[in-house]
C-alpha cells in the first residue's frame, strides 16, 4: 500500500467580490458576488512508503494547499486522498499519531515557553511512554546540537534554532509520514546545510516517508529520490531531477578559456554565445552537438581550458514554468 496517494484531487477556495466606494459597501450588504479560485486542479499522487520527494513549484502554485489537504488540515472540494490508507479529512487518531507537518513560516512552538515544556506538553498529546520519549528526544537533541537551547524561551532562540526545536517537536513520536514545507526557509546556508545533513542521515537510520517543498533547490538536489513538479494546481512533471534535465533542457554549456584571444565571430559557428571575454567565453549547444562541437573547438581555437556542463536545474525548472 502506498503510503501517500491522491485521485483526482481538487481544492477551490470561494470568495466574495466587494465593489469599491460606499456604494460598494450598501450594494454589498444585500448581493455579493462570488470569486472561485481553484488552487489545486486535480492532482494525483503515488507515494510508496519510504520514499523522499521532493515537491516543487512556484509561489502559488498549490503546494502547500496540496499538503494541508494531505495531513487533514483542509478539506479537497472533490477528489480522493489517502493517507497510510486514512482519509485525511477524517481526522482520526490513528491517522494523527502517524504524521507530522513541519512548516518554515508557522510554529507549533509555544512562544514564551521553553521548547522543552512544548516537548512534555507533545508528549502528553501523543501518549508517548516515558522512556521511549527520553530516548527520542536525547536523539534529537543531540543530532541537532540543541542540549543548551531547549531550555530557554523559544521566542528568545534564532530561527535556526527555532526550526531545529520545531523538528523535533514534529518527531520526537517517531511519525511514519512527515510533510516538510520549507524548512529551511530565511535560514543562513550553515544552518540549511545541517538541517539537510540531519533528515538525509534521519531518513537512512529509521526510513519514515518524506514529502518536502522547498524554494531552495540545494534541498532537493540532497534530499530527494525524485520530485513532483506542480503549477497552477497541475502536475507538470514526475521523475527525477536527471529525466526533468533531459526532458526539459535540450543543451550543454561549453566553458571555454584561451591562451590568445578569440574574435566573437570565430565562436558563432560552434553554437551560441552566452558569455565572452578576449580570453574567456560560454557557449551554449545543443546536447547532441556537445562532442563534435568540442573536438572542433579543441582544433581550431588556442584553448588552455575547456569544461561541457549540464544546465542549472533550477533555469531547467524556471524554463519549465516559463513554459506552462
């Protein structure tokens, strides 16, 4: 059984219409005019248990709708979803015990309590025995380096702090389901790196079902097996990053550097130039083209330094979207 699986699903958000002016607000007290707006337009998903993906788009898109609907935050408006075969909207115990949703721009934290309080109090909720809460928790706090922090109010701590405490708030009940929504969001790159660190080796020692979106593609280029690509609420894309680089960008980057200069006239016959120097230059081929274009670079050019590279994913995701 899979552990994440949704059928057509479909969320529409309904809103009312307000004309401007004073006239607006009378006219609005006896007619009101509805706006739809459909944030997700039938997604289906296949999660198998003990996977990590990663689940991208642009602002807007309707990821973490997608992910409120999952963990029964938010009710589809039509669809199926299941969730370790749960209904998510159900909301039962069971269900709730077995996932856990960590989001960058909400806590769960109490603010003016020490994180540890919050850890007891989680504990209570999840009855969680004592000794299997030590022996989680002193895990946690230890992979994330936290044994001088949990003591002090959370709203005292830094946000890498914070998101460290609200990590292990979200597992200290060993969940088999964890949804990530930006978890290193506004965090410095040292502590986006140790996040990372500690869910790739999490994922490697207990397993667990990971499902992360993230605005930082050096997150998903770490951490995920394959990735769901969404926009405007569709799924544009399912694989990993390698197919989405083949499907999507049909290019190689030749890095060049000469020992004597190079006229821009003498590159254009070799591909587009992307970048040039007298004695630099970046050409841009198609894949195909990449050997043969190179072994006439290396012949007929003074070359000192030559290096083919794929392009960026994140201009491979960002041509993708430009496309839709």
């Amino acid at each position: 059984m899979p552990a994440i699986e949704t059928e057509n699903l479909r969320k529409t958000y309904v809103s009312h219409k307000k004309s401007p002016g004073i006239v607006g607000s009378i006219k609005g007290l006896f007619t009101r005019e509805t706006v739809e707006v459909e944030a997700v337009k039938g997604v289906n998903l296949t999660i198998e248990q003990g996977e990590f993906v990663g689940f991208l788009g642009p602002n807007g898109a309707g990821k973490t709708t997608t992910l409120k609907m999952l963990s029964g935050i938010l009710y589809p408006t039509s669809g199926r979803a299941s969730v370790l075969g749960y209904t998510p909207q159900d909301r039962k115990a069971e269900m709730l015990r077995q996932i856990s949703l960590v989001m960058g721009n909400k806590q769960q934290l109490w603010w003016d309590l020490p994180a540890w309080d919050s850890f007891v109090v989680l504990r209570e909720l999840y009855e969680v025995d004592g000794a299997t809460f030590k022996r989680r928790v002193d895990a946690l706090i230890e992979a994330l380096q936290l044994s001088d922090k949990i003591h002090t109010q959370v709203r005292k701590l830094s946000l890498g702090e914070r998101m460290k405490c609200e990590l292990v708030a979200a597992l200290l009940y060993a969940p088999k389901v964890i949804f990530l929504d930006e978890p290193t969001l506004g965090l410095d790159v040292v502590s986006q790196k140790r996040i990372r660190e500690f869910l790739r080796e999490l994922h490697k020692e207990q397993g667990g079902t990971f499902l992360l979106t993230s605005h930082y593609m050096q997150d998903v280029q770490e951490l995920c097996e394959r990735v769901v690509v969404i926009d405007h609420g569709t799924v544009v894309f399912e694989g990993t990053l390698d197919q989405m680089s083949a499907n999507f960008s049909d290019a190689r980057r030749i890095r060049l550097s000469f020992s004597t200069p190079v006229l821009e006239a003498d590159l254009l016959r070799y591909g587009r130039v992307l970048e040039r120097t007298d004695d630099q230059a970046v050409l841009e081929v198609p894949r195909q083209d990449a050997p043969r274009v190179t072994a006439g670079i290396l012949e007929a050019l003074p070359v000192n330094d030559l290096s083919v590279e794929a392009i960026d994913i994140e201009e491979v995701i960002r041509d993708l979207f430009e496309r839709k």
